[in-house]
C-alpha cells in the first residue's frame, strides 16, 4: 500500500493517475463520465480506477490513498458533495465515504478548481519557489483558485475563488447564478460564442469558442470586438486576483486557454493596457507573473495526487507523463 491514487471526475470525463512514492506515473486512464445516477457515476469512476492500475500493473491493494476533483459545491470535512449540476448531483451525496468503501483507501476530496490550484502550485514551484500563487481556470464557467502560503485556501465555506460570480458590467446578461453581468456571463467560452452569434449573425455555422479567437487572431472585425471586451473583463480578473491576494504568480488554464497564441496574445493585450493606466499596477502586475498552463498539463489530475492524504517527499513532488519521457 503505497501508491497514490488522483482522480478528476468532470461532467464529460474522469481522469486517474497512479503515483508511486517518488513521484512517478506508473498508469493513468481516461473514460466517459457515468452522470445517469449517483451508483453509475461510481461505478464508472471505479472502472476508470481499475484501468489505470491494469497499465500500472497493479492492484487495488497497492494504493495508499486518493484524492478526488469535482466539480461543484464540495463539503471537504463531510466528504459531500452538496450540489454538482454537471455530474446529476442535485442532492447532497457521501461520494468521499462511498470511494473510501469501495476502494479500500483514505480520501480526500475538493472541488475541482481548487484541485487544480493545487496542481498548478506544484507545477509553477518546479519552475521557480514560490508560496503564494492564484489558479484562474477559463472554461464553460470561470472560477479561481488560491494557494496561500503554501495551503490551499478555502474560505470559511469552501468556495473561495468564485470570481466568475463577481459582477463585471450592471447591464450585462444574466448570469446561471441569477445575477447580471457577472464575469462568467461575459468572458467564459459559452459566453464568447453566444457574443460572437450576436455580432455575427450571417455566419454559418455559428462557430464555437476556438473558431472565434482563431477569427479575431485572424483580423476579423467583429470577432476580434468580441474578443476584445471578453478579455478586457478577464484582465480586469486577473488584476482582481493580483490585487487581492498580492500572490506571486497566477496561472491561467481551462479549455478556452488552450487555444495557444490565439488566446495568450489578446490577454497579454488587455494586461497591458490595464498597466498602462498606474504604476502601482504595473509594479505589482508584470508580464512574467502571469502564466499560461500549457495546454497538456492537466492541473486537476495533477492536484488530486497531491490531495490525496499519503506522504510525499518535498523534494520529489513531480509527476512524470510517460508519453513525454525519453
């Protein structure tokens, strides 16, 4: 009993890592979410478990201990998840104590975003020490996550970090939370798409988030307006985070990052015309404390490793992705 176990159940798929004592990734699997009912969303996340340790060559008997990303509403000392749309979870459910039953081990379990401030905070270590660090994931909704002296921050109710709630613009569209013009509403990848079918109403298809940037990288007008208010509104939240928690760096990851250069370029953009505006902000907010996660890091799956409760040496906290060895 020796390994670690991190596991990232989102709504279209659950991700496992098995981690040896030094680090090292023996095994991972990747299946679809079961999100029928709550025993088909273990069963299914059991069976992703159960595949990774085939391709560690191991057993359920080898693990130590698992730590679990979800998303939504996350009772960390209960083990609840209170309320997890995407995964059907519409009522309190002991996914903690039913893991903890099925797979024989102690687990940790936290929101998703959270989980992967943690991964970042391990990753962005490596590149250069740090204690303080902010997680900004830009997806179908935005939410943030903050390392704070070297611990995850929660808050007194387990959700600090939802910036994506924040309200941005008065006028702006309601927003899923029910508010208007939160930050979610205007800049998450739904929201771009939706903005871009507004602007332009002639295009056929419609396209999605990835064809918009690539559109506005590409010198279309009326996708680049979009994409210039979106990102305006997504510095604004970086400088909210830099502002706030006066944290060394902040790492940026989601889905819409990883549409590269087509992403960064517009966001770097709008920083610096935010810096622009007060030396105080420039002197707090340079260019090098903002970082892009790259796009085949997967901070959540990453984080889960370390929440899992197992020792782990400091001086060996790396994970190592077999594709990319040798």
């Amino acid at each position: 009993m020796t390994l670690r176990l991190g596991l990232d159940i989102g709504g279209t798929k659950t991700e496992a890592y098995i981690v040896d004592p030094q680090g090292r990734l023996l095994g991972s699997a990747t299946r679809p979410t079961e999100t029928d009912d709550p025993a088909r969303l273990v069963a299914g996340t059991v069976a992703t478990v159960e595949q990774a340790l085939a391709e560690a060559g191991r057993a359920r008997g080898d693990l130590a201990g698992a730590g679990v990303g979800v998303p939504g509403q996350v009772d960390t000392v209960s083990g609840t998840v209170r309320l997890a749309v995407n995964l059907n979870l519409n009522s309190p459910f002991p996914l903690r104590t039913v893991l903890q039953d099925e797979l024989g081990v102690p687990v940790a379990i936290e929101n998703d975003v959270r989980t992967a401030a943690l991964g970042a905070y391990h990753w962005a270590n490596r590149q250069k020490p740090l204690r303080n660090l902010a997680y900004l994931s830009v997806g179908t909704g935005i939410a943030a996550g903050v390392i704070l002296n070297g611990r995850l921050y929660r808050g007194s109710g387990g959700m600090a970090g939802e910036i994506g709630h924040i309200p941005m613009e008065s006028s702006g569209p309601r927003c899923v939370c029910g508010s208007y013009g939160c930050l979610e509403a205007l800049a998450a990848g739904p929201a771009i798409a939706a903005h871009a079918a507004e602007a332009m109403p002639d295009c056929e298809p419609l396209p999605s988030t990835y064809e918009v940037l690539l559109l506005a990288a590409g010198g279309h007008p009326a996708a680049g307006e979009v994409v210039r208010r979106a990102f305006g509104y997504l510095a604004r939240a970086v400088y909210l985070l830099v502002m706030t928690y006066d944290v060394e760096r902040v790492v940026i990851g989601g889905g819409v990052s990883r549409a590269g250069d087509a992403f960064e370029f517009p966001l770097r953009e709008a920083l610096a015309s935010i810096r622009a505006d007060s030396s105080l902000v420039s002197s707090m907010m340079p260019d090098e404390k903002i970082i892009i996660s790259p796009p085949d890091f997967n901070a959540g799956v990453m984080g889960a490793v370390y929440l899992a409760p197992v020792p782990m040496p400091d001086d060996r906290q790396e994970v190592y992705d077999k594709r990319h060895e040798g």
